[in-house]
C-alpha cells in the first residue's frame, strides 16, 4: 500500500486503477475506522480509479488524530495535492461523509461529485458514547458496535467491526465523535453544487435513514438510494447493493459530462 508524507503525517492508502477509468474515486471512512471499511466491490469498482485513505492516526497512517471536521478535510486535501490526485467523487462513510460535505463546500475545485453513505448533515452524539470513550472504552466499543449494525449481520462482520474499534486509539475516536458532535451543516447543504448520490440502510440506528433523506432534500442534485434492512454499516451488509448504487451514479455522471469525471 503506497505512503505519501503531508506535514508532520504519513498518509497510507490503497489504490485500484482500472485501465478504463472514466472516474476517480475517493473514499473516506468513519470514526475510528481505516480504508478496510470499504469493501472490495468498492474499492475496486469498474471504470474508476479509487483511493482509500487511512486517515492520519488510523490504521497504518501515521500522525495524530484531529478533532474537527475541517482540520481533517484539509489533510485530505493536502494529500490530494501533495499525491497529484486529480478532482475526485469523494465517497465518505458517517464522519467521512461530513469531511465530505464541508470539502464539497470549502475546497469545491477538488470535488468533482459526492457518494455519501450512511451520515448526515449534523451528526450529533450521545453523551453515553462521548463519556463513554474516555471512561470504559471497551464497553463503549460494545455499545456502538450494537448501534452500528441492521436486521441479522453475518456474525463475522460483526466481530470485525469490533476488533478494528478496539485497534484504535482511544484518544483519537474520542475526538472523532467530538467532530461528528461539533459538525452542522444543515443551512448550508443549498450551497454545495457538486452531484450527490445519498445512500442509507433503512435500520441504521446511527444516522437514520431520515438523515439520508434530509441530504437529498437540500442538496440541489442529489438523488437517494434506501438500502433495506442495512444498518450503519451499510457497505459492509450489502456490498453489492452500494457498489451498484454506485455504478449506476457513475453512469449517469459521465453520460452528463463525458469521461474525467
């Protein structure tokens, strides 16, 4: 997996490159979570080149952990510089679909479309899990690990998931879920102008499918597509179902503007 240095950080990330590509694709994952959050089916989705960062203090990145939505959407940016990576459909997932939305609203020259799955416009965060991170990080783990999931997950996801969480660095979810609580841009969605594609798993318990509906609502050109039964982890539950969400996006983006999307 290639690195590339940004400031004090070191960014891991993983790269599928189709020979064919008419997209370029960047995915972002949630609180504290890495680039395996992302499935195969979209990491390596036809037609595109797809990115998948390790966000810094996550997984094999190194560097510290942020604590706001816009400190960690300006790494992504810098890295994007910092790599040559052209304008990109950037596909976030919970807080990644945040850094998302705000780098759609504060660096729109380098977003070229935007695949939010699983978030919202406003993220805000029980207490219990904003104590509960600091105070029992393992039953903390337990709880969101419980919210994170629909109707009958296979049994392996589930304790996936919950090693990777209990991998990361407490202090950096911490501070994960303190910029999910912080971010609110709900009277702004009206000024992004990039297309959208919304997705949501109708038994997300996280972002509920309302979330979803909100974004699609307020967004100028965003279309959503509901995923039953999924829950927060959407991607995970029904891969297929998302990536061809995807596709049909991507489709629908080149026959608008042609190929380099």
């Amino acid at each position: 997996m290639p690195e590339q240095s940004v400031g004090e950080d070191i960014i891991y990330y993983a790269v599928h490159a189709d020979a064919n590509a008419r997209h370029v694709l960047l995915l972002i994952h949630g609180a504290g979570g890495s680039h395996l959050v992302w499935p195969g089916a979209v990491r390596n989705l036809p037609g595109a080149t797809v990115y998948a960062l390790d966000l810094p203090g996550h997984g094999r990145s190194w560097g510290r952990g942020r604590s706001s939505i816009a400190d960690y959407a300006r790494v992504v940016v810098e890295w994007m510089a910092t790599s040559g990576v052209p304008p990109a459909i950037w596909v976030g997932h919970s807080m990644g679909g945040a850094i998302a939305q705000w780098a759609a609203l504060h660096y729109p020259e380098c977003v070229a479309g935007l695949i939010l799955v699983a978030t919202g416009a406003r993220l805000r965060v029980s207490p219990q899990i904003l104590e509960g991170l600091r105070s029992n990080f393992h039953c903390t783990v337990e709880l969101i690990t419980e919210w994170s999931w629909g109707v009958d997950p296979p049994a392996r996801l589930v304790e996936a998931g919950r090693r990777m969480l209990l991998s990361a660095d407490p202090q950096v979810m911490e501070g994960d879920y303190r910029a999910c609580d912080a971010f609110d841009v709900m009277d702004r969605l009206g000024e992004i102008r990039a297309p959208a594609l919304v997705i949501g798993g109708t038994a997300d318990r996280m972002t509920p499918i309302k979330y979803a509906e909100y974004l699609t609502a307020h967004i100028l050109d965003a279309r959503l597509v509901r995923i039953e039964r999924a829950g927060h982890m959407v991607m995970l539950e029904q891969p297929e179902a998302v990536a061809e969400a995807m596709r049909s996006f991507l489709t629908e983006l080149a026959s608008r503007t042609g190929p380099g999307v």
